[in-house]
C-alpha cells in the first residue's frame, strides 16, 4: 500500500483550516450527527436532540430506497433498499456511542447486497464535534472487498444555519484512504420539518487504485417530522467526477425512520 498522499491531507486540512476555539457558553443547540455515512442518512438532527432530552438511550428504525446506490463516487447498485436499526447512548451532555447493524440489496438488474456494523464514538466541545468510527462492511456481488472501516472526524458549527466537516477514513478492504470536506447548510421550514443541503469534494489515496482528488458532490434533502417519533425524509444528490475514472451521477431517494 502506499503512503496518503499530500492531496488528500489537504482536502482533509481544507474543511478544517479556518476553524477558532470556542467555549461551550457559544455552543448553539443544533448538531448534525450521521450515524454511519453522509450517504445513508444525514438527518438525524432531531433523534439527537430527543435523545439529549431523554439523556439515556434511544432507538432508531430506518428504511431508505434510493434510485441508484454510489458511494465514495462508486456507484455500486441500480437500485436498492436498506434497512438500519441503530442505538444512542448519550453518555454525558457531551459524549455519545451510536451502534447498529445496517442490510442493503439490489432492487435492480443487479444482486449487490452489504452487511454492516459500526460503530461510532462523538464528543461535543462547544460548537466542535468529534466522531471516532468503526465500521465492518460484508459485500455480496461487489467489486468492493469486504473489511474494515475505520474513520476520523472533525466537525465546527459556523451558526445557526452552517456547519463544516473534514473526514479521513481507511478501509482495509480497499486497503487505502479517503478523504472528505463539506459545508452543510440548514434551514428551518416550520416546526415540523426543514432542508439539508450539503456541498463537498473528495480525495482518495490508493483507494482501488485511485489516486488525488475524487469527486465533487452534492445533496439536498427535506425532512417532515409527521409526529414526535416518525419522520420522512425525500432528498436529491449528485455526483460530479474529478477523477479521470469517476462518472457523472445524478439520483434520489427516500428515508422512513422511527424513532422509539
């Protein structure tokens, strides 16, 4: 394997430079937690402020359907549902562990399949958020090999309507990095539901043989709180290739969750 390169720590570098130390007094109540990727379920905001009012553990139920399955700019199924059951346990008002097991398949022409388990440590300081991930991904009828994924994040909440997030991962199936910054901007609709849209580029070292800078990517989603436990969230993504072997990706999908 060799060595990351300098263009993928820049990338990661990018999302953090312009960051400042800021005292928890500052913090503002909203945070943005995935639990297991961007490309899963970025909406998660409100099971994170239930779970901050229970102060204990809560449960989450997930089905998502999505018109094509690309991930790290890899499309990797036509079509596919996948379902996630996941836990919180807020250790403190400032630390918490998410864990959970997550099944996808092919509903296409294809019979792509991947088992999950992760599991994902976050610590709050102020407006900065800090994750530690593990992850075991099983693929079924994939180019993608079956190992490890283990993951690194820094997050920093600008105000109430942006944040940013640098993220650096190995997996050892690929046996190499990627590398990840975005900007994540939130706008309240009502009461009851609100937009995500997040902008980012990405950067990959030795990863299936892929080297620099990896794509571009972007996603707008609407989440509709139905009731204090069910929500539903519609979103639109796209994926611009940087990378002389990435393609062009434009694709929706549906998340269905429920909170208990």
């Amino acid at each position: 394997m060799k060595n990351l390169y300098t263009t993928p720590i820049a990338v990661f570098c990018a999302g953090i430079s312009s960051l400042t130390t800021v005292t928890a007094q500052d913090a503002l109540p909203r945070d943005i937690n995935e639990i297991l990727d961007d490309e899963l379920y970025a909406a998660s905001m409100r099971e994170k402020a239930i779970q901050e009012e229970k102060g204990g553990v809560g449960f989450e139920a997930l089905t998502s359907w999505r018109s094509e399955y690309v991930y790290r700019g890899f499309s990797l199924a036509s079509s596919s549902m996948e379902f996630q059951l996941a836990a919180q346990i807020a250790l403190s008002d400032t630390d918490s562990i998410d864990a959970g097991i997550y099944y996808g398949s092919e509903t296409g022409r294809g019979s792509f399949s991947e088992l999950t388990g992760f599991l994902d440590y976050s610590r709050v300081l102020g407006k900065f958020t800090y994750s530690g991930k593990l992850a075991y991904r099983e693929y079924g009828e994939s180019f993608f090999k079956s190992g490890m994924d283990l993951g690194l994040s820094v997050g920093y909440q600008i105000n109430e309507a942006f944040d940013v997030t640098g993220k650096v991962s190995y997996d050892s199936g690929a046996d190499g990095f990627y590398v990840e910054s975005k900007v994540s901007y939130y706008e309240e609709v009502n009461s009851d539901s609100y937009f995500v849209w997040d902008v980012g580029i990405s950067a990959v070292g030795d990863y299936y043989d892929r080297d620099g800078i990896h794509h571009a990517f972007s996603k707008i989603a609407y989440t509709y709180n139905i009731n204090d436990t069910v929500s539903v969230s519609p979103y639109v993504s796209g994926v611009l290739g940087i990378h002389e072997d990435v393609k062009n990706h434009l694709f929706g999908g549906v998340y269905f969750a429920v909170n208990f």
